[in-house]
C-alpha cells in the first residue's frame, strides 16, 4: 500500500535511458531470482520485492528510493548488498502525507526527486 506518488515520472525516466521496466509483483520467487540474476542495474522503491537483489550477480548496482520514514532499514540494505557485491545507491524521497489518521506505514505516501534518481541512473550506464 505504500507509494510512491511520481514513481510514473520515476519509470519515464528509466525509460528515456533505455532500461526495461519490470512489474515483479507477479512473478513467482524463482522467476524474480532469475530476472535479477540477469541484470547489472535494478532501480526501485524499497520494499521486501527489492530483497530479490539476493540473487544479482557480484558486481551489480541497485538503485533504490524511499521514504524519510524508512531511512533506518536503509543500513540492513546495505549490509546485505555489500555481503553480495553489489553496489547500493539510496535516494531519500521527500513530500510525505499518511492516507489515514493512525499514521501506518502502508498508508504512506512520498515522492522521490526524480532528477536526482536521473543522475545517479546515467552516471551508472
């Protein structure tokens, strides 16, 4: 339930630099091991989907964003990445709000600034 909002300027972005935009949500786990264990540069938000990255190749990038809010997960990301050999690159989002009055997680909304995650993916290629 956590979004992004202008996660669609995100993929115009991603597109424009010729990556190929991949909805893994549907994909069962050996499916996803397998997309990224073919890829040198993953770009997303931070999520479990993301925890795939176990299965990218010594050497690769992962380029992630997320909210203010989930800053403190960021260090276990980065443990696990550098246990692996891949290369992380955090962008921390901004323009949060919550969807409801208990303030969780799932009904938080941020943005990302999509210039910044433009830089970091063109001076990966």
């Amino acid at each position: 339930n956590r979004k992004c909002l202008n996660e669609p300027d995100v993929i115009g972005v991603t597109d424009n630099l010729g990556f190929e935009n991949k909805v893994i949500a549907g994909m069962s786990m050996a499916e996803q091991m397998q997309y990224f264990s073919d890829i040198d540069i993953a770009c997303g938000p931070v999520g479990n989907n993301l925890l795939t990255m176990f299965a990218m190749q010594r050497g690769s990038r992962m380029v992630t964003y997320f909210p203010p809010q989930g800053a403190h997960i960021m260090a276990y990301y980065q443990s696990f990445c550098s246990a692996l050999g891949v290369e992380l690159y955090a962008i921390c989002g901004s323009g949060e709000y919550w969807d409801d009055p208990k303030r969780s997680l799932n009904s938080l909304r941020w943005e990302v600034d999509v210039d910044s995650v433009a830089r970091v993916l063109g001076d990966l290629l």
